[in-house]
C-alpha cells in the first residue's frame, strides 16, 4: 500500500476540512476574519518576539538590507496585515455570485455562478505578511490554504499561522483550512509542485528564481506572479519635478518589492535636466546607478556602467539602471524586450503619448503619471492581496477575491433531451 507524503497528508485534511467552508455563510466568514484581525493586534508581541529570531538569523547569513526589510514586522506593520483582514469583511463574498446565464430556446436554463477553486497552495520566500494576506483571501474565498514559507521568515509564519488557526477554530471552523508547511527543505517545495489531486492551484510569490523554478517543474496548475523588472519612461514633455517625485516613490519607497521600478528611460531631450534632479533625490537614499553611455556622460564617474544583464535585473534592492533614449519608440522597444509584463509607467504631459503608451505596452498595470508602487490589491480596492499575476489566463494583475474563485455552471430543465 502506497503511503502519504507530507504534503498529501495535508492536502487530506485540507480537502476534509474546506467542504465546511465552502458553504459557509459570508457572516460566518466574516467572524472568522474578524477574529484574525482580533488575535494578531492582541498577540503583536508574541510576533515581533518571533519576528525577531527570524531578522537575527537572516542577519548572521547576510541578507541584505532591503531583504531584511521584507522580512520586518513591527506594531504598525502587524496593524496593517490586522486592517487588511478587517477591510475584507467589507467586500462583496464572491462565492454565489451570477456571472451570466439566461434561458435557452429549449426552455433550459442556464446560470454560470462563482466557486472556490478549492486547495490553494502557496510558496513564497521571506515575507510574513503574505502568510496572513494568503490565508485570509482563501477564507473569504471559500479555499483551503496550504502555506510553504521561506525557511528565513520560519519562526514568524509559525507564529502567524498558529494564531490563524485558533482564530478560525474560535469561529467555527476546522483549523486545518490554514495549514503551514513547517518542512521548509526543497523536496517538500518540490513535493507541493508535484501533489496533483491533493492541491488545485499554485502559486508563487517571490523572486524571479522561485517563480521561475514552479513554473518549469509543477504539474499542478500555476498562477505566475510577481516577476517585476518594472520600468518608467520620462517623456519629452514629461513635468520634470513631478516625473523626479515618482521615479524616486517608484524606486526607493520599498526597493524589494515588486512593484518597485528597476529601469528608467529618459527621452534625449530632457535627460540632462531630469537626471541631475533625480541623481540629486536618489543620493539621498544612496541608490547606485548603472546607466549607458550618455547618462555617464551627464552624471559622471559616479554611476557604473550598465550591462545587458542590469536591464535584465529586478534588482530588489537600491540600484537603478538608467537608458537615454531617442525617442518614444525606442522606449517601446526596450520596454518590450525586457519587460516581465508586471507594471509600466509613462511621465508625459502629452494625452497622445500616454494614450499610445498604454495601447502598446504589455503588462498587467500601465501607468500614466502616478508611481507602480499602486500595483497592489488593496491599492486598487481589492482588499489584500495573494500575488501580482503577470500571466495572461484566469487572472492578471492584483489578485484578490475574485481571482480565487472558478465558475460551475447550474443548468435546469424540465424533462428536456438533446435530438
């Protein structure tokens, strides 16, 4: 007899225990985030104590600074992962929703609702909110979660996710529909990509390698996201002190995400007044940048030569890699060969240029003046987020309720066949 690895054991308990949930009534959901958002503000110490284990280690192996500010909760951070859940109880529950249907010539009729996609697993690296921001989308979605954080943010999402599951018992539910995986080796990671039937969906969120990794080795169903070698393009006619003010938003708010702009394109014309004035706000942050020959030119010895690989880069970290352009078409063109398809933004005071630039860009979000920083579920009035998909079927762009539900089709007749 064939025994169960760990993941299938999970997946057991997570297909037993999402029936449950399923059906539930959206209050009963609700309650249940409710008492998510209760239980992480009155355990905040419990969880920067853990947090805590989790920065000194990563600090003893070298994570970088911007890393480690992934990695960081405190008091506030852990209020707005506790608002987040709380905002969700505001939005519309998608399971039961109607997405079309009617009635057939035959007197058959037809109605195409909302439903959960049932197990939902997860792999992502040093980021503890997403083990709340996961877990609490898939509740109100109607999913049973899986959870496979990084083993740098370990202590915390053992923490988090055992708070979850006290939470959601304490209203009603099995626990089991949050589930952490606390095997953090590789093969366990391998083992979610491999555990068709025991899991639905995966999804990654993380670093280009992560991603990349799922996607070419899962014969489970995945969700691509979060790949963000995010660019902004600085128009001829662009507002040069407001194109500095969203470039420098864009890059050095939170450098890690992947929201956060790796690239900019400055058009010929305005290059040597914008990018005095951006080196000028960049320094301030000590942001190194990499820029081709005319940028150097402009700024001096103190940027490093760019490579093909820079623009190729999400660098997730303070390091911009800058391009003079010709024209607007050029800017295109570099946007189309290196873009991960995650976020764009043009600066331009010109309705044609930003009307052509978001036709022709590829990417899930194109801006038109504003910082990609707005990339993002709760930004964009989704309530959290579980990822940034930049693939083109089922989901594109911030993900949240909607994006974790499939469709079942209820057909009712009254004695009709097929001739």
């Amino acid at each position: 007899m064939n025994t169960l690895n760990y993941i299938e054991v999970l997946g057991t308990r997570a297909r037993e225990a999402r029936s449950e949930l399923a059906a539930a009534l959206t209050a009963q959901k609700n309650d249940a985030l409710s008492e998510i958002a209760h239980i992480l503000r009155r355990s905040s110490d419990k969880i920067i104590e853990q947090n805590r284990i989790d920065i000194d280690n990563a600090r003893k192996k070298g994570m970088s600074q911007a890393m480690l500010d992934r990695l960081m909760l405190n008091e506030t951070r852990i209020d707005v992962i506790a608002n987040a859940c709380e905002s969700l109880t505001k939005l519309d529950d998608p399971i039961g929703m109607v997405d079309g249907g009617g009635v057939r010539p035959n007197g058959i009729r037809v109605v195409k609702t909302r439903v959960p996609l049932g197990t939902v697993g997860m792999i992502y690296e040093a980021r503890p909110n997403v083990t709340v921001d996961a877990a609490a989308l898939c509740l109100k979605s109607g999913n049973a979660v899986i959870l496979r954080g990084g083993s740098e943010a370990y202590h915390s999402n053992k923490c988090l996710a055992d708070l979850m599951r006290a939470a959601v018992e304490r209203a009603g539910f099995n626990p089991d529909i949050i589930q952490l995986v606390e095997n953090t080796a590789r093969e366990v990671a391998t083992m979610m990509m491999k555990a068709n039937g025991f899991i639905d969906v995966l999804i990654p969120r993380g670093g280009a390698g992560l991603i990349d990794a799922v996607v070419k080795n899962a014969t489970v169903p995945v969700i691509e996201t979060g790949k963000g070698n995010c660019h902004i393009y600085v128009d001829e006619s662009a507002d040069l002190d407001m194109a500095v003010e969203i470039a420098d938003n864009a890059k050095t708010q939170r450098p890690s995400v992947c929201n956060a702009i790796e690239t900019c394109l400055v058009h010929r014309s305005v290059a040597e007044r914008f990018l005095l004035k951006l080196k000028k706000r960049l320094d301030k942050h000590a942001v190194e940048i990499r820029g081709d020959r005319l940028t150097k030119m402009i700024l001096g010895a103190d940027v490093i030569d760019v490579t093909e690989e820079d623009y190729a880069t999400e660098f997730d970290d303070y390091i911009l890699a800058v391009r003079v352009v010709d024209d607007f078409a050029q800017a295109i063109e570099h946007i189309r060969k290196y873009s991960t398809g995650h976020s764009e933004c043009i600066i331009t005071e010109s309705l044609y240029a930003a009307e052509e630039f978001q036709r022709r860009v590829d990417a899930a979000c194109v801006y038109v003046n504003c910082s990609t920083r707005f990339t993002d579920g709760e930004e964009m009035g989704l309530g959290a987020e579980i990822g940034i998909s930049t693939q083109k079927l089922h989901a594109r762009g911030p993900m949240g309720l909607k994006e974790l539900t499939t469709v079942k089709w209820l057909i009712n007749g009254n004695g009709q066949i097929r001739t």
